[in-house]
C-alpha cells in the first residue's frame, strides 16, 4: 500500500478508534497474515516497545532485536511485538508529525524489523520464531504504564488473560515509571503492583552524562531490590521482574528522534541514515518528513 494511502487509512482508524470506547486497538500487522489470532491460538509472550515513534530510530531497532534474540524457541508462548503508540502521552504533545504519519513510519520500521530479525544467524532453534513472529502496530489512549498494559491485556487481541507482556525501555523510563508525581492523588508506587504481578521490564543502560555509569544505573535498580522504595510503595520483589541488558552506541554517537529530527533540518542525509533504519530513513526523505520545527 503506498504511503499516502496508508497514512489516510490509519487517520480513519483513528478517527474510529478516538471516537470508540475502546482504551487500546491493534491497526496493523506485519505480515498481514499474522494480524489476528485464530481463536485457538495460544497466547502469545508479548514483547511491547512503547514510544513516540517520532522518528522511529536504530536505538528502537535494537532494543526490539535483542529483545527478541533473547527469546528461546523451547519457551511454550510464542513471541510477538508489539510497537505501541500512545495518543495521549503524559509529557510528549502530538508536534512535529500527526500520529498518522508516526503509525505509517512504524509500519514501515515493522517491515524493517521483520526482515532483519529473520535474516539474523542460521541457528536452526529460531527457525520457528522466525516464521511465526508478528510485528504489530497498535494505539491506547492511556499515557501511563499501568494502564496500557491492563488495556492491551483486556482487548481479547492476544486472547484471554492473562498476557504476560515484556515491556522494552531505556533506563530513563525506569527511572519515570517510579517517580510517584505520575501517580496522583496518593503519588506512591502502589499502582504498579499489577504490573509487576503479571508483566516484565526489560530495561537498557542509557549513555550519557545524564543518567551517569553503568553501575550508579545498576544501583537504581539495587535500591529497589534492597526495599529502599517501600516507604513509597514499592516492593522489593519487583526487582526480581526487572531484567537490565546492555545497549549499543553507535559509532557516530547517541542515538535519539531528536537528534534525527536536527539532523534532517540541517539536511544531513548521511547521518539520518546512520541513526535510522533503512526504509524509515527512505521514508522521511521521500515524504518530506520533519522538515518543519
């Protein structure tokens, strides 16, 4: 389907799905084969990326690769990932692309995903993975964590409860999940109790001078697992559902939306294309994306 038809399809699904009571919705599917569950499919393991998608960059791409690598074909839920867009977002408003042409691009960064996840090593116990892994775009109206979840375990997408969901997110996500100002009237970490009974973090170190060394975020972690959050409401055996993994930087430096979005106002081809992957890069030059501030 070309772009443009795509983006005037997801503003219709979008229009349906604001206007709907619905809290969550799938809206697409790669490959379109894979877009709904036969009723007597198995759960599924559900890997969620949750983001503003705008651009969708390499740093997302592999977060959800490692993601997946991780997975071991011996586990009895099949794997699928879902790239989910909040339409009202806690911090972030809707500049400089309208969530359609966000969903667009991730339909395009899905194809990208599929296609290098099945092109990795030849490990004969990923074959199955392989074949039977989807990569879904989805929206939820709920901006925090706690609630997208219990949206996406309710739609009856995945089939019935309960889903268990790896939530895939850097550590400065980790760091604003437990900041009790998102969590009022009370503000204390009590709501995420049903996050942590069902669902999993997989959490990524971040680089840079703002969320300092690999330790001091290791000790992020450590606190809560030692029941320094308590006070708050946290629980010490959260931590034992947060796993922290290895990132990579790329070679030209941090990768972030924004640093994508400066670079495609400063018309710097070659480093839009290092820090995206290849059909999103193409897609932002031919659609003339980001151009405004």
């Amino acid at each position: 389907m070309a772009r443009a038809s795509l983006v005037q399809t997801f503003r219709n699904a979008l229009d349906n799905f604001l206007a709907s009571k619905e809290s969550f919705a799938l809206l697409k599917s790669i490959p379109s084969t894979l877009e709904r569950l036969s009723p007597s499919s198995q759960s599924p393991l559900v890997y969620v990326l949750d983001s503003s998608f705008n651009p969708p960059t390499l740093a997302h791409a592999r977060i959800a690769l490692s993601a997946l690598s991780s997975y071991h074909a011996s586990q009895p839920k099949p794997p699928r990932l879902l790239l989910l867009l909040a339409v009202q977002n806690a911090d972030k408003g809707v500049k400089p692309e309208p969530f359609e042409k966000r969903l667009a691009l991730m339909t395009t960064f899905a194809e990208d995903l599929h296609e290098s996840f099945s092109s990795q090593d030849s490990d004969p116990s990923k074959a199955r993975v392989k074949a039977d892994l989807a990569i879904d775009v989805g929206v939820t109206k709920h901006p925090y964590f706690t609630d997208k979840a219990a949206a996406i375990s309710s739609s009856g997408a995945y089939g019935a409860p309960p889903i268990e969901q790896v939530h895939l997110v850097g550590f400065d996500t980790l760091i604003r999940l437990f900041n009790t100002k998102y969590y009022p009237p009370e503000h204390t970490l009590d709501s995420l109790g049903d996050l942590f009974k069902n669902h999993r973090l997989r959490v990524t170190y971040r680089t840079g001078s703002d969320w300092g060394e690999r330790a001091e975020q290791y000790a992020y972690l450590q606190d809560i697992k030692d029941g320094k959050r308590e006070s708050e409401g946290g629980k010490a055996e959260w931590a034992e559902k947060i796993e922290m993994v290895e990132g990579r930087q790329a070679s030209g430096g941090i990768i972030s939306s924004t640093r994508i979005r400066e670079a495609v106002q400063s018309h710097d081809e070659e480093l839009v294309r290092q820090l995206c992957t290849s059909r999103v890069a193409q897609a932002i030059f031919e659609d003339g994306l980001y151009q405004d501030t």
